[in-house]
C-alpha cells in the first residue's frame, strides 16, 4: 500500500514515465525481498540483505547503485510523509562505479548501422530513430516517451523529460528532419503494441529502442557493442572533437554535472595525443614507424 501511494507521488510530480518504471521494478522486488512486513519493521540489515542477494546474481555495479539511490529515496519520503521517523536507507551504502572512458563507435559503424536500418523491415522507422539518436544524443527512455505533441519538425526540435525528471531540448537538422518526415508518413499508431501511447513518435518502448538497435548491429555485422547509450557517447565525442566547449556540450547532452562534458574533453585529448604521435616530424624525418599500442 505504501508502495502504491509513493507511486502515485511520483505521477503528482509529474516525474517521467521512465522514472515511475524504474521505481515500480525496484520496489517490486523489494517488495518481493520482504514479503509482507510492516514498514516500521523495516531495518538498515533487512535492506542489507536486499543488496547482498542483488549483488549474488551479478548485476553491473550500476545497477546496485540505482537500488540504493531509489531505496533511499523512497525511505526519505516515508519519513517526510511521517510514516517513519527514521529512514532505515540512510546508511545504505552505494557501491563505488567504474570510472572510464566512454565508448564510441566510428565513422564506418555508424554507416554500416545506417545501412542495416536502411535495409530493415521497417526502414522508415529504424532509419529515423538511428539519425535521432545519433544527432541528439537522447537516452532511450526519452526517445520512447517522446511524442507527437512535443515533436516540432519545422523548427528541427523535440522537447523531452529525461534522467533527473528535467526537460530538455533536443535539436536535429535536415538530414533527420527528413527521416523523420518518411517515417511519419507511413507511421500507424494502429500497429503499435497496445501498451503504447498512440502519440508516441516512435512507437517503441524503451527496451523496444534497445532491442532495434540490437537487430541493426547484428544484420549490420558490427562486431564491437553498440547501443542507444553508446550512440550517445559518440553523439558527444563527435561534438566535442569539431571544438564544442563543455558549457554547451552539458546543455546539449542534459547532464546535471559539468564534469561530464569534461570526460568527453578527456577522451578527444587522448586522441589528439595519438594523432599527434602519428604525425611525429622526428619520427617522419627518422623514418620511424608510430607505435599504435598507446
């Protein structure tokens, strides 16, 4: 019950759709974890046990990180809402995350992808939504929300709720207008899973977005990972490597932080240094041959 009413908090701040999936997954099986115990029952080890049995079936540290954020989120608003006066999560500890280089895909993969969509069952679609991803660097959760009402094709912009429940704009040029404009004239809300809003643009959830640019890579022959989360990096690293400052790179991607643009710097530095390497006057006038290990 508690559970539900939360939810039902989530909706009244007008938190994306993306956001309540999230939080309704995590409870659930937190729900399932505890069984049916009385909220006040609830201690710091019961929630211990959760992570731990979490951690045991080997899930990406990411994943441990988002049950902990949610659970201590919910914990807090039990205490605000005076059904608790302690919140049994605050001392739940968030794993430490990897930090690393983003990955992204190169020239030729993007156009090998762009082929396979060309070449898809649904060519319009697919080939619309790689251009969409790869130009705006939109997480999947808002390319599935994203909808009719807030797509505006002439002004080459879609206004979207993304991570942190923030509205972003997203901005695309001719090239993707055009997909886009193929796409909605054979789009048929009619053939969308009944689960889906018949506004919806691309008439996919989430993991519907996952799953399309999975048959892409594979019917394309990529051999590297490819997905929605690393068309946005390259989307990024893309930017970044034509000069964009990280200001504008942090506006364009939604992050909250402006250190994310700065690992985006990070990574061009680091490519600059290779092209640097490779175009050594020394080792041109030595005849020396770069050494492409590093």
């Amino acid at each position: 019950d508690v559970f539900t009413q939360y939810l039902k908090s989530l909706r009244r701040r007008n938190c994306s759709p993306c956001t309540i999936a999230n939080y309704r997954g995590c409870l659930r099986t937190l729900g399932e974890f505890l069984g049916d115990v009385e909220l006040e029952k609830i201690q710091l080890p019961h929630l211990r046990e959760w992570i731990d049995l979490a951690i045991k079936q080997e899930p990406s540290p990411y994943t441990i990180w988002t049950k902990v954020v949610l659970a201590r989120a919910f914990f807090n608003w039990c205490v605000r809402e005076e059904l608790l006066s302690k919140s049994p999560a605050q001392q739940l500890d968030k794993p430490k995350l990897p930090r690393h280089f983003p990955k992204a895909s190169t020239d030729q993969e993007v156009r090998s992808l762009l082929q396979a969509a060309r070449e898809s069952i649904h060519p319009e679609r697919d080939t619309a939504l790689v251009y969409f991803l790869l130009e705006t660097g939109a997480r999947r959760g808002a390319v599935a929300f994203l909808k009719t009402e807030n797509l505006f094709l002439q002004e080459g912009m879609a206004s979207v709720i993304t991570k942190g429940d923030k509205e972003v704009r997203l901005y695309f040029g001719e090239v993707t207008k055009e997909a886009i404009r193929k796409w909605l004239k054979v789009r048929d809300p009619q053939k969308f899973h009944r689960s889906i809003d018949s506004q919806s643009v691309f008439g996919l959830t989430a993991d519907g977005v996952y799953q399309v640019i999975g048959r892409l890579k594979e019917y394309s022959g990529i051999q590297r990972p490819i997905s929605p989360h690393i068309l946005r990096h390259t989307s990024a690293t893309l930017r970044v490597e034509q000069g964009i400052d990280s200001s504008s790179l942090q506006q364009i991607m939604g992050w909250a932080d402006i250190r994310m643009a700065e690992v985006y710097t990070c990574l061009s530095n680091e490519r600059l240094k290779r092209l640097a390497l490779e175009t050594s006057p020394v080792n041109r006038i030595l005849n020396i041959q770069p050494n492409h290990s590093h």
